[in-house]
C-alpha cells in the first residue's frame, strides 16, 4: 500500500484501525460517581470527528475505590456502562475505533483533581463535596510525605479485584468498545506490584521479579478469558520507573513477553508516576518522542505492536517513527486537546488529502468552497 504508514490501517485481531493514530488516554475528572457526563460525549466525540483511527476513553475505575478522584469514569457497575454507551456508539460511526482503558488507581486513589492541587485531598477538597476513601497497595507504602498510606492487599482483596477486573471488561464490551486497555503504568496498581519501590510483599505477589509480575498477569489472564477472543487487548506500561533502584527497561522486556504469551496484542509504551519525586514522568529528558526507544526496543526485542506516546506533535515525526519501525501506533495526548482535528490536520500536512474528504460530510462539502474562496483571496485555511 502506498502512501504515509500513519494512515495505512491495522489489523489486530477482529478489529481494523482505520489509520495508526491513537487519542491516548486522558483522564477527565468530570464524571459524577463514576458516571459519565455531557462532558465526556462532546470530549470523545471531537476526536472521532477530527479523525482518529483508535479514540481512548480515560482510566476507568474498575472499583469506586479504584478511581484516581472523585471525578473519574468508573465501571464498577452497570449504568456506568449504559452512560458510555453512546459515546462508544457515536465514536464508531463517525469512523473511530472505540476504545476504553480500565485500571485501579492503587496508593493514588482518592487524590485531588490537578487543578485543585494533584496532591493527597485535604479539608478544601471535602467542603467541596468530596470524599477520601481507604487506598489499597501491594504494601502500605505511601507515595510520599502526606499521602495516604494504602492498606496492603490481603489474598480475598486480591480475588475480588480480579473478578472487578473481570466484570468491568464485559461492561465495557456490552457498552460497544472495541479494544480494552488495562493501565500499568504511573505508579497506578497494577504498576505498584510491578516495581520493587512499591511492592515490598514477602507472599508470592513480591519479592523477585517472577513474584511482583504475578499479580498484574494474573489480572491480564482474567479480563483475557472475560473478552471476546477477536477483541484487541492491550496493556499500558511504565517502562521505566526513571528512580534508581526501581523498574528497569530489562525487566519491561521480560514482563512484555509474558504479556505477550497470554494473548497481549500492544503494549502502550509509558514511563515513571511511582513517586511524586520521580515527577508524573520518568528523568528521562523530555523532547519530542523522548519515550519512543522504549516502543522501540520492547517491539524489537518482544516481538509486540508497540504504541509510542509523549510529545509526538509534528506528522513528519510520526511518520518516522512507524517508518524507522518503532512502533506501529501513535499515541497523541495533549496535542488533541489543542487541536481535536489533528489526524485531519496530519492528513493534509502529509500531502494524504487535500480536498476535505476525511472531514465529517456535516463539514467537508462547506469546507472545500471555503478553501477555494480562501484561496482566491490568496489566503489559505
Ligand atoms: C489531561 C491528561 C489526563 C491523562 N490521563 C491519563 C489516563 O487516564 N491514563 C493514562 O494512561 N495516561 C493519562 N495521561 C497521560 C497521556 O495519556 C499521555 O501519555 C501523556 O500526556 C504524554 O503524551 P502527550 O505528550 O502526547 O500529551 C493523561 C495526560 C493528560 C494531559
């Protein structure tokens, strides 16, 4: 097939990608009780019409205790799948992949919207309304100074949140997304048992690697057997926690080629979130693309589809890396809540189409006249 790779589409599985270009997960903090609101539908709904091929919706709480805030997605139980279920009805038929990640938010549960502090809540936080709830963990670790301090697992919480795990997937499969992600990464919960800063258990959920990794693909089995065999899975990592002493590149390659032999089919490539003082990201130097080498190696040295994700921007860079092959997807955050038609954008700047033929019809047959009168006033869109 000729033509720019990112806009070449992807078999996985069942599912065809109409193109490589991902909206990555971006939490929203606007849900009520774990429902979702008008927010969400107008939210996901600008990037199916500006073009993506796979729409994320946010980290969704498997449990309510499993939300990050007081404000996130959950699906812990039925009518927040019915909520979503026109945002996944609508993202498809405007051309979109729906997709939905799922997660438990760990020793970081129950903590401030970023912009009322993005620290643990406090008095301010409840006299608006909130609530802080029990955090659970692998161990009873805070993640710093002043947050809460998690209550370490026992064997039934363990059994319990599998089946969670279990019973949010089907929800969300009932409620029409195509693909699952479960989170791993960012010092959330299952990333916590992964990493020996976070998980310090003397069971057989810690300890050396093989223990710390068992948990997390023990939750993978579980939502592998609750989905359809043709659903895409694909699992979102920390690479690296960017903290000495922590989760390294070698062990991301070991834990990917187990993901990969339960019936894993991308691993969303992320980096660091395990302390405050290892900031949101890894140390690593932030540029564009900064955590594309680790798509990069864990594709080559796994044999996974990789998805790269942090500060991709220009189409061009894009293009590069599914060319240089260090990935096969395109994760875009911010970028798309600057500029919701990025992939549209993208198409034109790769000389893909010129005519507003990928637009939504609503807005292509008025957009190529406005183009021609633009241009015959010499200016351009
Ligand atoms: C508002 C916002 C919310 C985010 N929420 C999530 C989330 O729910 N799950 C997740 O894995 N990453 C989350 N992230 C991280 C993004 O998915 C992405 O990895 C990060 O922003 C880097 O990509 P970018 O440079 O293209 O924005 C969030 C980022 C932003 C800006």
């Amino acid at each position: 097939m000729s033509g720019p790779i990112l806009f070449q589409p992807l078999d996985i599985r069942g599912v065809t990608l109409p193109n490589r270009i991902v909206v990555s997960p971006m939490c929203q903090y606007s849900a009520r009780n774990g429902y979702a609101t008008a927010h969400h539908s107008v939210h996901y709904g600008k990037f199916a019409l500006g073009g993506a091929g796979l729409v994320f919706v946010e980290a969704t709480g498997v449990t309510q205790n499993g939300r990050i805030t007081n404000g996130c997605l959950g699906l812990w139980e039925d009518g927040q799948g019915e909520a979503l279920q026109p945002i996944a009805h609508f993202l498809k038929q405007n051309g979109s992949v729906p997709a939905i990640q799922i997660g438990h938010a760990g020793r970081k549960a129950s903590m401030q919207r970023p912009w009322h502090g993005n620290g643990p809540q406090t008095e301010e936080d409840i006299a608006r309304g909130d609530f802080i709830w029990e955090a659970l963990a692998p161990s009873a670790l805070p993640l710093d100074d002043g947050w809460l301090t998690p209550t370490a697992m026992s064997k039934k919480d363990l059994a319990d949140l599998k089946s969670s795990f279990a019973e949010a997937s089907i929800r969300a499969v009932k409620a029409g997304f195509e693909v699952i992600e479960i989170h791993m990464a960012h010092g959330y919960l299952l990333q916590s048992f992964l990493s020996p800063l976070s998980n310090i258990r003397e069971d057989e959920y810690g300890g050396s690697l093989v223990g710390r990794m068992r948990y997390p693909l023990e939750v993978v089995d579980v939502v592998r057997a609750a989905i359809p065999e043709g659903m895409p899975l694909f699992v979102r990592i920390s690479s690296v926690d960017g903290i000495e002493g922590g989760w390294e590149m070698d062990n991301s390659v070991t834990f990917v080629k187990e993901l990969k032999a339960r019936g894993v089919d991308v691993v969303d490539c992320s980096s660091g979130g395990n302390s405050t003082k290892g900031a949101t990201n890894s140390s690593l130097k932030r540029g564009a693309g900064f955590q594309a080498p680790y798509a990069e190696r864990i594709k080559r040295e796994a044999n996974i589809m990789t998805q790269a994700v942090g500060l991709i921007r220009d189409p061009k860079f894009a293009e590069k890396l599914l060319c240089d092959d260090a990935a096969d997807l395109i994760a875009v955050g911010r970028q798309f809540l600057y500029d919701p038609s990025w992939a549209v954008h993208a198409a034109e700047k790769l000389g893909q189409t010129g005519n507003f033929e990928d637009w939504p019809e609503q807005y292509g047959w008025w957009l190529e006249k406005w183009d021609k009168s633009l241009r015959a006033m010499g200016e351009t869109p």
